[in-house]
C-alpha cells in the first residue's frame, strides 16, 4: 500500500509539472496583453523596460519559465497583471470559500438524491416510480445547467420571491446555484445506482441472503447498496471535477464570487499569471480528488484493501 502510494504521488508531481510547463508556454503564445498598450507607448523606453522588469518580463523566455517553477516551488504564483497588488495565491484563496461550499452541497445533495432514486428505480424496476425517475435522470443530463439556473432565476426568484436571485449576500444565496449544479450529479448517479442495482439483485449470493431470512433492509444494505458502489464511485470524481469547470458559468450568472468567475475574467483580460495558477489549482484538485476515490475502494470493499496491504 505504501509503495502503491508513493508512486501515486510522484505521478501526480510528474503531471503537475508538465501542466505547469504547458500552461506557461500556451501563455506566451496568447495574443494580446494584460497591460493597457495605449498608455505603455506614451512611456519611454526606459520607463517601459522598468515597468516590464517589474514583472519579470524583461527577462529572455527559458529565464522566466526558470523563475516560474523556482517560485511554484516554494509556493508562489507571483502577483497578478490585472488585479494590482495583489499575488495569485492569495487571489485564490479568497475566491475559493464560495466554489467550495457550493461543490460540496452540489456533490452531497446530488450523490444522497441519486443514490435513492436509484434504488428506488431499481426496486420498481418497470414501474411508474422507475419511468419517472428515469426521465429525471434524462432531462438532468439532457438540459444544461445554464438554462437550469435562468429558469430557477425566474420561476423561484422573480415569480415566488423565495430566493435571492444573484450575488452573494448569505447562506440563501448559495441554494439555487447549488440546486442547478446538482441536476447532473443527481442525474448520472442515478441512472448509475440503478443499472449496477438491477445488475447486483440479479447475483446468487443476493437469493443465498434471501434465503437465509434476512431482512430487506439488511439485504439491501448490506449486499446489495454496498456492491454496487464501488462503480458508482468510479464516476464519482470525474463528476466532482466537472462542477468546476461547470462552476465557471453558473457562478457568473448568480453573481458568485468563487474561483470560476475569478478564472472568467482572467481570461478577459489576459491575466497570464493568474490564468496559470487556476489551471494548476484545477489540475491539482483534480488528481488529488481522483487519489481520493481510489483510496475510497478499500472503505467500500474490504477486498480492495486487504489485497492492497499484501501488496
């Protein structure tokens, strides 16, 4: 097990390392610039290289990447171009308060929702409670989130006036945009819980534990829910990963200050440093949550670990 993970961890350092060096590279080569040019040409050639050299762009190209992963190294980002006075880091961590509580209430609500009606789907397996719950998981996949969250800016929002409709006042603020992030989640855990469910009640060992009198709810909990986990599981990170990415729209129509309007408008106006920092942030959360599901095996299914620690 200790060998398994030290070479995870130097795999994950390999391919932070070649994002980090990707990234930088694909930056350079983006047309435009973070600096008001207009206002540049008014200086001086003196004054420009000072204005550069503050930034370290007056260094030649393979001396700037050196000093990109000597500071990446010791945890610094550098500052951003476009926020004045402040470094990327702790750009970062301001931001990531709201997408975290917002992830984490999309994935719990959407993964505790999905597993039920999963259940519930395959209990009923040919029944209005299947058909239905199968078209919830057809239209959470079919309908973007986008549009989720405009038609719960209206109908919940303006119609009913339950809700805040965008920015982020209170705890209030972060329900419908956690609602139109979890629609996915709900959506693909279901459908999931569902087939590995019908799949599971189908082995022999489900009829031996009938047969030896055990209740539904033990047969249910303890053979069957927890069998059919461990696929569930597997899909479980690319889905935690993917409300980042899908945080990026959401949190810019509810006004959300998190990590993906921060990475949003970085891009607008061609914040290199901080546009690095986030692609590495993502990077890194994503490997690092994939780590995660993988240790997350042994706690669903004894086997896994066992067989792990011989090795």
């Amino acid at each position: 097990m200790k060998k398994y993970l030290f070479f995870r961890v130097i795999n994950i350092l390999i391919t932070l390392y070649i994002i980090a060096t990707a990234t930088f590279f694909l930056m350079k080569q983006l047309p435009g610039s973070p600096f008001d040019e207009e206002r540049l040409s008014s200086l001086s050639e003196e004054q420009r290289m000072e204005f550069y050299a503050k930034y370290g762009l007056d260094k030649p190209l393979h001396e700037q990447y050196i000093l990109y992963l000597t500071n990446l190294v010791q945890g610094e980002m550098g500052d951003s171009f476009y926020f004045k006075g402040q470094d990327v880091s702790g750009l970062i961590a301001s931001r990531v308060g709201p997408s975290a509580l917002l992830g984490f209430q999309a994935v719990l609500l959407g993964f505790t929702v999905g597993i039920v009606l999963g259940i519930i789907a395959a209990f009923k397996h040919n029944t209005m409670w299947d058909f239905s719950t199968m078209l919830v998981a057809v239209l959470g996949v079919s309908v973007p989130n986008f549009v989720f969250a405009a038609l719960l800016q209206y109908y919940v929002g303006l119609k009913m006036g339950l809700l805040p409709v965008a920015f982020w006042e209170s705890y209030s603020s972060s329900i419908m945009p956690t609602l139109a992030l979890s629609l996915i989640v709900i959506a693909l855990i279901a459908r999931f819980t569902r087939n590995e469910m019908l799949e599971v009640l189908q082995q022999d060992y489900m009829l031996t534990a009938r047969a030896k009198g055990l209740s539904q709810f033990k047969v249910i909990y303890k053979h069957a829910i927890r069998n059919a986990l461990i696929p569930v599981i597997t899909i479980l990170g690319p889905i935690v990963v993917s409300l980042l990415t899908g945080s990026l729209v959401i949190e810019n129509i509810f006004g959300v200050p998190g990590i993906g309007s921060l990475f949003v408008d970085s891009i607008k106006v061609n914040d290199y440093t901080t546009i690095m920092g986030l692609t590495l942030f993502y990077s890194a959360f994503f490997v690092l949550t994939m780590l995660v599901i993988d240790l997350m095996y042994g706690v669903i299914d004894p086997r896994i670990r066992i067989s792990g620690a011989k090795e």
